[in-house]
C-alpha cells in the first residue's frame, strides 16, 4: 500500500481520529523554504545538500524520506497555503486569505464581514535612479519592530487627513517588523480584487502589480492608499535616517493578502491532541491560534539569521514534556532565499541542525522506543519545509518537497539523505499534502489499538 493511499484511506474529510495514544510525543520542524535547486555557488548542489547537518544525516539514516505536495493544483505556493495544508488542514476548505491568519496572532478579532489586508513596509526604487520602479525589498530591510510601529501610525493620521470618507472605517495594527494588518469594516467587497505578494515581483516594476480587478471600487481604493504611501514616507524621519545608516527606508506600503475570517475545526477536535506553535512569525501563529495551539514566546526569536536558535530549540525541548505535538518554525532559510543570500541560507540551515534538530531529538529519544520497551511512551519527528524558495529567482516554487519522518515504528527499507533530489526518487510520495498529517501520527503504528 502506498502512502498516498494510506492516507486516503483513513482521512475521510476531517473526522476526529481519536484512538492515538495520548503519551507518544510528536514534534514537527519547518525549516521555511529550506527546499531549493542546485546552484553553481555551491558546485552543483542545492543548501540542503552544502550545508554540514550531521545531526539530521544521523536521524535520516533511521528516518523515512519522502516527498510532499503542500500547494494544490491551481494554487500560488505561498507560506500561508503549504502550511495549512502541511498541518493537515485542506487549503481548498479552510484558506480564506493570509491576511486573516496573521490577524488572529495579533489577537484581533473582527467580524465575519470585515475585510482584512497584509499590509508591507517595502523599499521601492526612487525616481531617478537605475531602480526606480523596481520592487527591491519586500521588508524594507528588516526594518526594526520600533521604526515600523511609528510609521504605520504616521501614515494611518497621513491617510485620515488627505482621505478622511476613504478612512473612515479602516484601522492599521502594526505587526513584527514590516508586516502589519489592515481591516476595512466598511462594508466594501474585495473577494474579486487580485493582489500581488511583493515577494512574488523581486526586482520587477511594481506598477504591474498593483492591486486590479472586482467592480473597480475596491482596487481604486487600495491603490490610492498605497500612492499615499508613495509620497507620504520617503521623506519620513525614520527612513531619512535609515539611509544616512545606509539602510533600505521603507518608501512604500503595499497591501495585499486579503480575506475574511475563517471557521476551523481545533486540530483535538480533528486529531485529538493538544500542541503548541514555536515561531516568530504571525502567519505561523495564527494558524495556530485558529487550531487551537498555544503560541509560546521565546526571547530572541526572529524571522532572519540574528535568530536565537539555540533559545529556540530549548523552548521546543521544554514543550514536549507538556504538549502531544510541538511545532518549530524557523523562518531563516526563507528570508535568506528571498534576499539571494545563498551563505545565510546554508549558515541558518546548520544552525538549525545544530541548536534545534539535534536537541530536539536527543529529547525524543529519553520516551523510548515502544517495540523494545512495551511501557516505554514514544515519538515521532517530522522535519520538512513548508515550500521552495529559491536563491536563483528569490521566490517560492511549488515543487514537492522534501519530508523525513522517523521514530517510533517508522521503518525504511531504503537509506537516504535528507534532500530535494533523495525525496523525490522516493517512492513514498504524499499526493495531497493535507493528508501527510494523518500519515505522520498514524502510518506503521502497532498495538495499543492502533494500525
């Protein structure tokens, strides 16, 4: 039987599972965009393959390596898709837009018929330049949690006095660093306006992008406010001091990523256990609020290679005495693909092996191992990225990506490395990703009332 029918086979659409031994321990790690194609830099191989993981090469030598398709046919592969959908939630039910997901982690709660945007602080080329018009930086150069709080609250006042009817019913929370959220309550209907990621244009003229479609009104009215932005912040005395530093200002707001609010079921009522999210992002985190996870702050955690991935990897040991399943997200690897930054991505990817995996594991392994011990608890570990982001083009690719699952009843006749091409030429292929959560707590499990 494969995998891929396995899944289908005891999926079904959502049902609470039930009957899964509440003492196995159950750990997830996304190392974001991890999953990339060879590059000349590298000799040929891909950062998975350059980078020095023998941590993950020790668990790879007992694990099952696989493949994953985390965005459905037809869609964008974006972080907000793949990762639903690798949580075991079906992006074709469930995904309402990303912006939605991101509100939840700020704690917001609006209503079913409010509308909700990603707004970006981003760095466009300046009249007169050889970039102007290019989109250069989708964070505004990791531009500073204090620099963007003040801005945003800047160009909100900026926005209410030139277009007061516009603002009436629009608010602006800031988010970490250059993500924020933007919530229309007005009434106005987007579900027909097509809207840009501005990590999906790197370098490309912006003004091809910008938001279209629906009856005219919506569009018109998101682009107004992201021209506000254009004349409005360049001059601000944050960014005029951020270039004397030398540093990307962030010249433009773009808004994209809209939706409404989402109805899930909590992953205990789907999958009976209880679990917690370890992430600096709010993309991350509001899924895990919607699934009903704990979010568990970590001082130092970031979204870029300054990470405190030693801190991070001792949050995810202390949680798996508590919760049924942790899940650790580092978002290094993809921040570091978005830049073309093939090093960071390579020094992040160790530092995950090195601070995260490898505690992590040496933890898993003190439940011990059911088929010896039979009163031992035991555990399993998922380890995959979310999607591709690639150093050659700076965007997400939605190849199938690479999975390893190895602990307690997880066997595998055939050895192979943790990496895109080893995962590929494997026969054990998760068609819909939504189904690898089902195949990771369930697949080759034996006694206690399991199959």
């Amino acid at each position: 039987m494969t995998a891929t029918t396995m899944c289908e086979q005891n999926r079904g659409d959502l049902p609470h599972v039930g009957g899964l031994d509440s003492g196995v321990k159950y750990v997830i790690i996304i190392p974001d965009g991890a999953g990339d194609l060879p590059l000349d830099e590298l000799g040929g191989q891909t950062p998975l393959q350059a980078a020095r993981m023998p941590r993950t090469a020790e668990v790879a030598h007992h694990a099952r390596i696989g493949a994953a398709v985390t965005t459905p046919p037809g869609w964008e592969a974006g972080s907000d898709v793949c990762s639903m959908c690798l949580l075991g939630y079906d992006p074709r039910r469930y995904h309402t837009g990303r912006a939605p997901l991101e509100a939840a982690a700020l704690g917001l709660n609006p209503t079913s018929s409010d509308w909700i945007f990603r707004l970006n602080l981003v760095t466009v080329g300046e009249p007169g330049t050889p970039d102007d018009g290019l989109m250069l930086d989708h964070s505004a150069g990791a531009i500073t949690d204090g620099e963007a709080r003040v801005l945003v609250e800047d160009l909100v006042a900026h926005w209410r006095s030139v277009e007061p009817a516009l603002c009436e019913r629009l608010a602006l929370y800031p988010g970490v660093s250059y993500r924020n959220i933007m919530i229309d309550s007005a009434g106005r209907d987007y579900a027909k306006v097509t809207c840009t990621p501005p990590h999906s244009i790197p370098r490309q003229p912006w003004a091809k992008s910008l938001p279209s479609g629906g009856d005219g009104a919506g569009a018109a009215l998101l682009n107004r406010l992201m021209q506000l932005s254009r004349e409005f912040l360049p001059t601000h005395e944050v960014n005029l001091s951020r270039s004397e530093q030398s540093l990307r200002p962030a010249n433009m707001a773009w808004i994209w990523g809209q939706g409404t609010r989402p109805a899930m079921p909590t992953f205990q009522e789907v999958y009976g256990l209880r679990g917690c999210m370890i992430t600096a992002v709010d993309l991350l985190a509001g899924i895990a609020a919607y699934i009903g996870w704990d979010r568990l702050p970590v001082p130092g955690l970031t979204s870029y290679h300054d990470n405190d991935y030693e801190g991070q990897g001792r949050a995810a040991v202390r949680a798996i005495d508590e919760y049924d399943i942790v899940c650790c997200h580092i978002e290094a690897p993809d921040e570091s693909s978005h830049q073309g930054d093939w090093k960071t991505k390579v020094a992040a990817l160790e530092a995950i092996d090195r601070h995260i995996v490898g505690p992590i594991v040496d933890k898993l392994r003190t439940y011990g191992d059911p088929e010896k011990d039979p009163t031992a608890q035991g555990w399993r570990l998922l380890m995959l990225p979310d999607h591709y982001t690639l150093i050659s083009t700076r965007k997400h690719d939605a190849t199938p990506v690479p999975f390893l699952m190895a602990g307690s009843w997880v066997r595998s006749l055939v050895e192979r490395p943790f990496t895109e091409s080893a995962a590929l030429s494997s026969d054990v292929r998760i068609a819909d990703g939504s189904d690898l959560m089902e195949y990771f707590l369930h697949s080759g499990r034996v006694g206690r009332g399991n199959t």
